[in-house]
C-alpha cells in the first residue's frame, strides 16, 4: 500500500498529464466546434447551372465538397465546416454539360458561431462576366429587382433589404446603401425599416448596394429615357 503523500501525488500527476492532452487536441483545432456559413453568388447572364465548394486545411482530411445549386440566377446555400484557422475555400462554377466556366479561391479564419462575410470573386475561364460570391454568417436580399426607371417618369422606386441569418432566421438591423454608379441613380436609406429610395439621375445601368457584416445584396437599375 502506498503512503499518503505519493499517492496523491501520483494522483495529480495523473490528472496534469489528461488536462497536458486535453490542451494538445485543442491546440490543434483552434477555436473548436463548428460554423455554418451561407453562400450566395449572383451568376445571372453566365451559363451557370452548379457552384462546387471544397474546404480543405491540415486538420480537415479529406476535404469537405458542398454542391450549390442555381434558383433564379442566384446560387444560395448553407455550408457547415470545422472551425479553425486557415481553411482554403475554393469555388468553380459548371454550366449544364458539366463544363467548367469559373474559379476562385481565398483563405479565411472560421470561428464557432458567427463570422463576417468574405467576398470571392470567380474569374471566367475562357471569357464572359466575372462571378461575386460571399461566403458569411449572413445574407442580404433586395426586393424588388430588377428596375427600370425612366427620367419622364417614374423616377423613383423603393428598395427592402432583408437580411437572413445562417438559420434562415430575419435579422431586424441596419443596413449600408449605396450606389455604384451616381451619375446614373443616387439612393437614400440606412435601415430595414427605411427601405432605400432610388432615384434615376441619368441614362445608363447601375446596381444598388446593400450591406450588412461584409454581406452584400444588389439590384439592377436601368434608367431610360
């Protein structure tokens, strides 16, 4: 029988030695659990039928493959990946034959729970339009769209930002408005409960932006005569 004192000292060292693992295997997955990101890239006026996302890292073998599929000219889907440090994502985009058409690629840091939005940008591989993808804990929808506006009239049209979480839940909060062309139209707004006025300012096209936490919705304005 083993005295008193090495006995409880036997006992702590063995219970330092499983807190010891129990650091290394957290160690090795920085942050721990999971996240589930959304994904939305508007592939409108491309050939594209299906986006594939592979998620790779030291940790994650073998990769993990996600298919999104195209409603509407918008492909919109969830992912659910490992959290952790450095996860390469990489997005290609096939049209209906199974032909690849587009790519893009970036690192990130994923954390449990909630993560701003990543643009990705996928580049044609043989010509045509390049593809805007965000990949986030949120989604900015724009309703309604497209528009066409005419400067005899109607010159203006309101916009509603919906914004949705990653368990498809609405979130109530503000929104950033913005126009990519202002020569074409302006736009005034700044929250979900003020949608965001539009109002054509010359002939041409244009989006109108919407962001919240790195997502981006658009919409497409056309000004006419």
């Amino acid at each position: 029988m083993l005295p008193v004192r090495r006995s409880t000292a036997i006992a702590a060292l063995m219970v330092l030695t499983q807190l010891a693992a129990c650091s290394g295997s957290d160690a090795m997955k920085p942050g721990g659990g999971e996240a589930s990101l959304m994904v939305r890239a508007d592939v409108t006026g491309t050939p594209v039928a299906l986006v594939v996302i592979e998620v790779s890292a030291p940790d994650i073998v073998p990769s993990l493959v996600f298919n999104i599929t195209i409603t509407g000219g918008v492909a919109v889907g969830t992912i659910t990946i490992p959290a952790g440090s450095n996860r390469a994502i990489a997005m290609r985009a096939y049209d209906a034959s199974g032909v690849q058409t587009h790519e893009g690629s970036t690192t990130i840091n994923v954390q449990a729970g909630t993560n701003p939005s990543v643009s990705i940008t996928l580049t044609p591989l043989s010509g045509g339009v390049e593809i805007h993808a965000t990949l986030g804990s949120f989604a900015v929808t724009l309703t309604p769209t497209p528009n066409t506006l005419s400067l005899a009239g109607p010159t203006t049209v309101a916009l509603s930002a919906i914004i949705v979480d990653e368990k498809g839940h609405v979130v109530a909060d503000t929104v950033s408005w913005a126009t990519q062309n202002p020569g074409v139209a302006s736009v005034a707004g700044n929250s979900t409960a003020t949608p965001g006025l539009v109002t054509a300012v010359g002939l041409g096209q244009t989006l109108v932006l919407a962001t919240y936490n790195g997502a981006v919705g658009s919409a497409a304005i056309t000004v006419t005569q």
